[in-house]
C-alpha cells in the first residue's frame, strides 16, 4: 500500500485516550462485548476488528474467547496500538483499508467482523460497498456486529430547561464544519444496508445512555474538539475553540450536555 488514507482525527496520545475510554463507556451502556446472539465458542474460532485503532476491543475481546481464538486487528495504520510484546499472544495486526477489495487470504475465513466508529471515516455511498467486503471477509454463518453513534440523533439534554445550551450547540455546528465526513446521516439506514448485500437475521439495538453515563461520553466527546485544534491547525478555529470552551465547560456543569442514540447492528452470513 504506497499512501495510507487520510483519517479526519490525529492518532496520538489524546486520539488513543478517547479511543479507549469510548469503548469502555460503550460496552457499559449495551452490556456487552459482542452481543448474545453471536456464538463466541470452537476451537478454530477467528474474530476480524476493523478500523482497529488502539487495538482496545480485541484486547478486552482476548479475555473472553478461547485462548485458541486468532484475533485480527485490521487498520491502515497501528500507529495507535501498543507494541507486540503487550498484545495478546493470538493477535496479530494485518494491514487492509476497508475502501479496498479484501486481499485473497481473508475471504470467507472470519466467524465475527467487528466494526465501530466509522461515522467520522465513510460517506453515504462507501458504506454498501463496505458491507459488501465486509460480507466478503465472513464464513458461511458468520457475523458482522456494527456500532455506530447517530450524528442525526443530536441533541443537548440539561437538568433544567432553564439551562443555557448556547455554546453546546454552537460547538457541534463548528465541529461538523471541518470535514463532511463530520456530518454523517446514514446510521439509522445501516440495517437495511446490510440486509441489502445479503445479511440475514439483520437486528439493531439502538440505545440512549441514562445521566450517569451520558456525561462521560459528553466529556469524551468534548475530546474531538481538542484534537481538531491539533489537527487541522487553523488558527481562526483555534481562537475560536480557545473563547467557547470555557462557555461549554460552563453549561457543562451547570447540568447540560451532548446526547446522541447509539447503534448497534448485526447480521449473518447465510450458510453455505
């Protein structure tokens, strides 16, 4: 692969720090893993993460699976994973970006793909295609299980209706500004996707998180905000972020914050 696609936000310290506190806040508000209808079990059990990032899924992933389990993290980039010597003895990291057919060895060899967090990586019209591959990389039977946060779904929630929201509201609609990719409406037809490129028994879990977790995920959120500033490197948009944030971290703690429906879908492969 000569040029690594561009990816929106950075991959360092802060990316990785986000990265893994979403996925703990995440398996706490579906309560789980993989969810209960995918058989997590036999001895020659092989399990795909796509768009990997830190590795954080695969690795809470290990504890739970047979040690005879092959876990492949799949990404364009591992910069974000931490060394060999820390991973999981049966996992290993392949190199494959999801806009590209799938390299023969990983056709039909998979019992669970797994992949999350791509609203800010794929437009509207990458997503069929990338179920397609995704379809590609199954066994007859196998699963696909998709997790994704509903742009559409916005809104602030507060303590108090009295709450001001003013700089909440503004702090989105700047964020989204940066890229299209940061305005993503195409979650809640990712059911129909799947079942369009051949899934079967396609189910959505669509769920909202209660107070004691939606303020967590807000401040995790709030982390894009600091990472856009890194990135991107416009000073205007730096200024910008420099005078609202303290007015958002206000409305913060005054009982207000992002709120957004999160998704899960799976799907099976039919048998051969």
């Amino acid at each position: 692969m000569s040029e690594k696609p561009t990816y929106v936000l950075t991959r360092d310290y802060l990316d990785n720090i986000r990265l893994n506190l979403h996925h703990y806040l995440c398996v706490e508000l579906f309560g789980y893993h993989t969810h209960p209808q995918i058989p997590l079990n036999g001895d020659n059990l092989r399990i795909a993460d796509l768009g990997t990032g830190t590795g954080i899924w695969l690795q809470d992933i290990a504890r739970r699976v047979p040690a005879s389990a092959q876990l492949d993290a799949l990404d364009v980039s591992f910069d974000a994973v931490p060394p060999k010597a820390w991973l999981p003895a049966n996992m290993r990291t392949i190199e494959w970006d999801v806009k590209q057919d799938p390299p023969a060895e990983l056709v039909g060899v998979y019992d669970v793909v797994h992949i999350r967090h791509f609203t800010l990586v794929l437009l509207d019209e990458e997503v069929g295609p990338v179920l397609e591959r995704i379809y590609k990389l199954l066994k007859p039977g196998g699963y696909l299980q998709w997790t994704e946060v509903d742009m559409g779904s916005f809104r602030v929630e507060s303590t108090e209706p009295s709450n001001p929201t003013a700089a909440l509201n503004r702090l989105l609609k700047i964020s989204e500004g940066h890229d299209p990719r940061l305005r993503p409406r195409w979650v809640p037809s990712l059911p129909a996707k799947a079942a369009a490129v051949g899934f079967h028994e396609v189910h959505v879990d669509a769920r909202d998180a209660a107070p004691d977790l939606a303020l967590p995920l807000h401040d995790c959120n709030l982390l894009i905000n600091a990472i856009f500033a890194r990135k991107f490197k416009n000073q205007q948009v730096a200024q910008v972020l420099e005078e609202l944030m303290p007015e958002v971290e206000r409305e913060t703690k005054l009982g207000s914050c992002w709120a957004f429906t999160r998704h899960t879908v799976i799907g099976r492969k039919p048998e051969a």
